[in-house]
C-alpha cells in the first residue's frame, strides 16, 4: 500500500493548504495509494481528504512529524511518502515511490548540510518506532526547550538544547533528530537525485533551473499563497 501523508498543526497553514496538497497528488501521482492528512483540527478540510487525528499532541512545530514512526500509526500500512504543506508539485511524484524501491529510508538531502531535509521523505510504516522512543528518552524531558522568533520569516520556531553536554546538543529541527536518530542506530538514509526536489528560495529565487523539477518546497518566506501572481505556481499550486 502507498500512502501519501501530511500534517496540518496549529495555524501556520490553512485548511487550504491540505485541499490544494491533494489536488496536486491526485494529477501528479498515477500509482493507487492512500492520502490522510494528520490534523488535531479538520475544519475547512475539503470532505474526499481523509482526516485521521494526532497521536501525540505534545509534539509542537515541525516535531510533529516524528509520530509519523509511531508502531502503529493509527491503521496505516506499506510505504509512507510525506509532503509538507509549503510544497508545490509541478511534475509526476510517481518515483518518488519506484526510485530505489529496496531503500528503507529515502527522502531529500538538504541543500547546503549533509542531513535529512524533512519536507519529503519516504520509509515503511512502523519500521523506526526508536525514532520517537528515543527522543522521549533523551530529549524531550531533559532539554531545554525554547521559542525563538525568526524577524526575518515572521515565524516561531521551537528549538530544544542542552549545552551542559559536551559536546552541546542542540536541534532545530525534526530533521536534525530524525537524521541523527537513523544514523545512530546504523540505518542507511538514502537521497533522492539532485534537481527533484527544490527549493524556492535557494534554486528559483536566484535564478537556477527549476521547471524540470518533481516539487519546489516554500520553506520560510514567502509562502505559495502569497505568489499567486506568478504563473506556475497558479497553473500548479491548486
């Protein structure tokens, strides 16, 4: 079974986040699968979407993401692909499933550091529960966890530190734990090819190709629905 899955928490991203997420999969992914969205709040969510609730709603910001390796997450099965909210499909997403079909754990290498960059990533439901068992019992309860706004993106970001270790410790990040998470325990991460999987801040704000592209990711500023103005994204963030 192939499932698509995002999270909406809080109110960074509108319900309509999730609708014009799904009409992207639905034109862009050809291959049957499943799409749900993990949400404490559905209101505005069109009703085709299915809706299934956090699990754990004491994970805040992008830490959210890390119930997605709950054993069980609620009766979800086979291959997880996640998408993030900000992301705009302009091309088939189908290898993102067939790339590298025996790899237990693929997603996009971040740009400029050698970690997960976890705007999309694919894995085997209920293969990596220590993922979140591990940041309860080394994170969570001992680090100090901080609220830092971002003057730049106008946005709260949540960090968690603890600068008594040697070295200090500190995530900003689920993409930061997850990665070290998998690599601690051995697991190979593997990465998509270089050019699917974009962004708009780093690659078309400053001119590099990009139209070839599976997806652009609109991480911090600004956001899909505040570029309306520019074609492709009209033509595809729908």
């Amino acid at each position: 079974m192939k499932n698509v899955v995002c999270i909406k928490w809080g109110e960074k991203y509108s319900a309509e986040y999730v609708n014009r997420l799904y009409g992207m999969v639905q034109r862009q992914l050809s291959l049957p699968h499943r799409f749900v969205c993990l949400t404490e709040d559905s209101t505005g969510i069109d009703s085709v979407i299915e809706t299934l609730p956090l699990i754990r709603t004491d994970l805040k910001h992008s830490y959210t993401k890390l119930q997605l390796f709950l054993n069980p997450l609620h009766d979800i099965q086979g291959q997880i692909l996640f998408l993030d909210l900000d992301t705009v499909i302009l091309n088939s997403i189908d290898d993102l499933f067939l790339h590298k079909p025996e790899a237990k754990f693929i997603g996009l290498h971040e740009w400029f550091d050698d970690f997960l960059g976890s705007s999309t990533f694919r894995f085997e439901a209920g293969q990596f529960p220590f993922v979140l068992e591990e940041w309860d019992k080394s994170v969570k309860n001992r680090f100090i966890e901080e609220h830092i706004f971002d003057a730049a993106t106008k946005e709260t970001n949540l960090q968690y530190h603890d600068l008594n270790s040697f070295p200090p410790e500190v995530y900003r990040g689920d993409q930061e734990w997850i990665t070290k998470a998998l690599r601690d325990k051995g697991e190979p991460i593997e990465w998509y090819p270089d050019g699917w999987l974009l962004s708009y801040k780093w690659h078309v704000e400053t001119g590099k190709p990009f139209m070839d592209s599976k997806s652009i990711t609109f991480h911090g500023l600004p956001k899909p629905h505040e570029v309306t103005d520019i074609d492709w994204v009209k033509e595809n963030w729908r």
